[in-house]
C-alpha cells in the first residue's frame, strides 16, 4: 500500500521539545516515513504506511507520552 498522509490534532503540548520528542516517537514506529509536528498549531503531520501501522496507532503513541491525539479530517 503506498504511503499516506494524515494530520492529528494534539494537545497538551508546552514548548518546542514537546514537539520533538513526538516526533522522534512517531519516528520509531514501524510504517512511519516522517512525522512533523507544529507546536503553534497544534497539529502533527505524519507519513504513513497503513501495511505496517494505522492513525490509532499514531494517535496511541502520541497519548503514551502523555498528550491527547486525534485525527482531523
């Protein structure tokens, strides 16, 4: 399947290492080809292969580290 992008809200977020350290996760998750996170908007964008990963999995990766996630359409 190729490779898709989706866009998550996230909140929770204080400054710019929050941001990096999700995505630095998201990073680590199989499927995952790039995940830019925009601590300003409160969004994060991320490049998925949904063979090897779904946006819930994203969305629990990002709720692991301590932040609420959800996708946005």
């Amino acid at each position: 399947m190729p490779v898709t992008t989706h866009t998550f809200r996230v909140e929770g977020m204080h400054c710019g290492s929050c941001s990096l350290l999700i995505d630095d996760a998201l990073e680590d998750l199989p499927g995952v080809r790039g995940a830019r996170t925009a601590l300003r908007q409160a969004r994060t964008t991320v490049e998925l292969d949904l063979d090897q990963n779904s946006p819930q999995d994203v969305v629990a990766v990002i709720e692991e580290l301590g932040y609420q996630a959800s996708p946005l359409p």
